[in-house]
C-alpha cells in the first residue's frame, strides 16, 4: 500500500486521483485535503453561477471521490493547520493541486482605490467564497470597467449586465443577486490593450451576449485588421472573431437599456477619482511589428466607479516549496518539484486552459508518482491515519465527503421555487449544516 496526499480538490486534483487509481488500483489510499468544507475548486467558486452545465462536470468526479481508496479531508489548510515537512513524514507521496486564487495585480497609479477589486474577489463574492462574503461592491454609480481580454472579464462583465430573471436556475448567492438587483450600473467597458484578434475569448461566451434581456453589445468595425487576416486563425478563434465582427455590424438594440462596450487597443495608465475610482485614464495603442501594444501618446477618460482587473493569477507561496517568481506557480520540472512532492493544474503550470486541460497534468504527474514508487511496492509511512492523529492533537476538524453530500442536501433543500439555490457562505453555516 502507499499512501498519497493531494492537495486541493479542484480538477487537477480529482485527475490526478484517477490517475493513481489506474496506476494502483486498490494499492494506494489517497487523501484529497482541502482548505474549504466542501469540494471541486473553483467549479464551485470560480466557473460562472448562469453556466451550470460546465458546473455539473463535478459530476464527473463523484466516481473517485466516492472510491473506497479515496478521501476528502475538507476543512484543513496546508500550510496554517499542517506543514508540507509534516506531510512528507506521513505519505509516500505530496502533490500540490492548490491552483492559482491571487489575482495579479495591476500596477498603475490608482489601482488601490476602493472601487477597484481583483476577479478572483468578485468572481468569489457572487459564487459564494467565504473569504469574499464582504466584498461589497461598489454598483451605485452608472458605469464599470473591466479590464482584460479573456473569459474570466466576459464572465465579470456578463455577471453585472443580467436581470434577476436571467439567474433563474443558476447557483448565484443571494447577496449577489439583492445587490444586482439594485445595480445602477448601465455600461461595462472590457478594455483590452490589443485588438479583436488578440483576445482569449471563446465563441460560446461571447455568442450569449448577443442575447441578453437588457444588455447589448458594442464593438467598432474600424478595431478588425481586413477581413481576410481572419483565414489564419485558427477555427475556434476564427468563431469568436466573426461574432464579435457580427456585433461590430449591427446596431445596439435601442430597447435595452445598457450597453457591454469592447473597447480594443486601450491601455489603462492610471485610475483616478476622489477617494474612491471615478475613472479610467487610458491610452490609445497600436501594434507593433512583433504583435506587442505601443502606446500612441492619445489619452482619454473610461468612467468607472467599480474596475475589475481580470489580467491572471498566481498560486501562494508555500513554506519550503521552490517558487518561480515570474509565472507566479511552484517551481517544477513538469510536475516534479522535489523528492517525492509534485505540482499539478493550475499550481504547477500557471492560470492558463479549461477544466479538461488538467486532465493531461494528472495523468502525467501520476506517472511521475509511479516512477518514483512503481506500483506492487509497499511503504512504511502512515498516510491518513497519521494526519488523522495530527489534527485531531491540533483540534482541527475535518470534513469528509458524507458531509459535503448533506451540505450540498441542506442547500438544495433551501432553494426557494423561481430563486436560485441557496449557498452556504460562511464556515459558521457550514458547520451548523453538519450540526456542529
Ligand atoms: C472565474 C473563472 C471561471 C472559469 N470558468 C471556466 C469555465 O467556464 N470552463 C472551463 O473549462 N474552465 C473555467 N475556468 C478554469 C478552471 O476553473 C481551471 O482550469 C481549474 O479549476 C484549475 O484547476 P485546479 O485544480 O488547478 O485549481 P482549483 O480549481 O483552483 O482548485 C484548487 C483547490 O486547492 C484548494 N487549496 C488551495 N490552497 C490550499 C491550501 N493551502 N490547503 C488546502 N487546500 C488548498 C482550494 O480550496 C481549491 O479547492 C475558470 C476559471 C476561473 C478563475
């Protein structure tokens, strides 16, 4: 038997279980540790409340997670409840599947003026992340900014854009949805320092946002390179593209009251405003012959009384473990980071891909674990039932999967007809759900 320890149970973690699953068959007991009571990552905390069918992939990893060989051990922080020296003396292997929660931060002046808030805050505060129930965002005022060119900004963007009524069936919390309600937030600009062809946004999200109930998009025609420089793109970005020039051609819905405006080769410089963001300073670019922005030396004001910076995100430090400074995940050699302790997902390659995308890092970090410790071999170290005996020592208490299954019952069965359904947000509401 060997005893395997993976920390964090988002997606590259539950591959990476599988994985060793197929390695090992029966051979191995894995705990899949989790700072949160509950688990997925950010299926539950990250992926957009309205997409419930990418949520439902969670689904997919009911079969490992209810496998005899594997354990959730919610509740425990590594790092703050546990060491990773301490893990290494328990498991036979550790494997970081932590991801990346930092949002990166935006170094202009102004970036630390209320009103301006990272998407892993926002995205955490409508999705019901404990550590973001008191954002409180400001949507008094009538306009916002977002700023970046990928799905996470769309998402941001879209979140403030909807009606009540466009969440019916979705898992948003309801103080997200009191505090939508009552948003007098009227235009979105996403701003984005390089053009239409440059961006990291995928057809279906940005196809839905020629259909919302009050919101309407705007591009500009003159933002696209000629209609031929679209044949190089590749099929998928080629789709974007062509619905984004689709909006470009088609009048604003003078029906709908507010406006998602795409505001291409616009560099922020500075956010400023009386004690709290007013506006958005920016400068107009234009690409240079390595495809990078260059500024042009033309300025204008975005007003914004909330800016959301969606520009990336890196994984914390961990006591012990090497860091690489520059793409703000732990330092690894594909996957391996030291002697018997390894990366996966988002910790070992960065904030980049789709859920589907860590499914290759879990099976090949798998292979590094059973090239280290080839399967039919045996080990001395205690795995579970030395965590067990240490955080019990510590009065750290756990939650397994039975629990999350009546967490996720009790939610359910909250859910008021026509609302949607009822998250727990903060740990004291998780633990009187187990009736602690
Ligand atoms: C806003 C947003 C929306 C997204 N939407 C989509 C989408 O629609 N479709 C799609 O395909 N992809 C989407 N993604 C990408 C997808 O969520 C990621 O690819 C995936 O979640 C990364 O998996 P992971 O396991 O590496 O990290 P995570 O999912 O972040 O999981 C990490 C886990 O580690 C735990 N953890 C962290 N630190 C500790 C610690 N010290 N001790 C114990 N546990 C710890 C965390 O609580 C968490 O459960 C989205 C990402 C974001 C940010």
């Amino acid at each position: 038997m060997r005893h395997v320890a993976v920390i964090g149970s988002g997606p590259a973690g539950y591959y990476s279980a599988e994985a060793l699953q197929k390695h090992y068959g029966a051979d191995v007991s894995i705990d899949m540790i989790d700072r949160m009571p509950v688990p997925y990552g950010l299926i539950r905390f990250g992926v957009a409340p309205d997409h419930q069918s990418i949520k439902a992939v969670s689904k997919r990893y009911e079969k490992v997670a209810l496998s005899d060989n594997v354990r959730f051990v919610g509740n425990v922080t590594v790092g703050q409840d546990v060491s990773i020296a301490e893990l290494q003396e328990l498991y036979d292997a550790v494997i970081l599947a932590t991801g990346a929660p930092n949002d990166r931060p935006l170094e202009i002046p102004g970036s630390n003026l209320p009103g301006v808030i990272g998407s892993a805050a926002f995205v955490g505060w409508y999705n019901g992340h404990p550590d973001f129930a008191e954002l409180a965002p400001p949507l008094d005022a009538g306009a916002a900014v977002v700023i970046g060119n990928g799905n996470v900004a769309l998402d941001c963007a879209r979140i403030l854009s909807k009606t009540r009524h466009e969440f019916e069936g979705s898992d948003i919390v309801e103080h997200a949805l009191q505090a939508l309600d009552l948003s007098a937030i009227r235009t979105v600009t996403i701003l984005g320092r390089r053009g239409p062809h440059q961006i990291a946004m995928t057809p279906k999200e940005l196809g839905e946002l020629g259909h919302l109930e009050v919101s309407a998009p705007v591009v500009e025609g003159a933002d696209f390179p000629p209609l031929e420089a679209d044949e190089a793109l590749d099929p998928g970005h080629r789709k974007s593209i062509t619905i984004l020039r689709e909006f470009a051609a088609t009048e604003p819905d003078a029906a709908k009251p507010k406006r998602m405006v795409f505001d291409f080769f616009a560099k922020p410089l500075r956010i400023e405003g009386q004690g709290r963001a007013e506006r958005v300073i920016v400068e107009r670019t234009t690409l240079d012959e390595t495809g990078a922005a260059r500024g042009t030396g033309e300025t204008y004001d975005v007003p914004a009384s909330l800016v959301i910076t969606a520009i990336g995100y890196s994984s914390p430090r961990m006591d012990g473990v090497p860091y690489d400074d520059r793409g703000g995940k732990f330092r690894n050699d594909d996957g391996r980071i030291a002697d018997r302790l390894f990366a996966v997902g988002w910790a070992r390659r960065g904030p980049t891909g789709t859920i589907g995308t860590n499914r290759p890092d879990g099976y090949e970090v798998a292979e590094l674990v059973a090239a280290q410790m080839p399967p039919g071999t045996t080990g001395t170290l205690p795995g579970a039932e030395g965590l067990k005996r240490l955080l019990n020592e510590r009065g750290v208490m756990p939650t397994d999967y039975d629990d999350w299954r009546k967490i996720e019952e009790t939610e359910v069965g909250r859910a008021r007809p026509g609302s949607p359904r009822e998250k727990f947000v903060r740990p004291e509401d998780w633990l009187r759900a187990l009736g602690r």
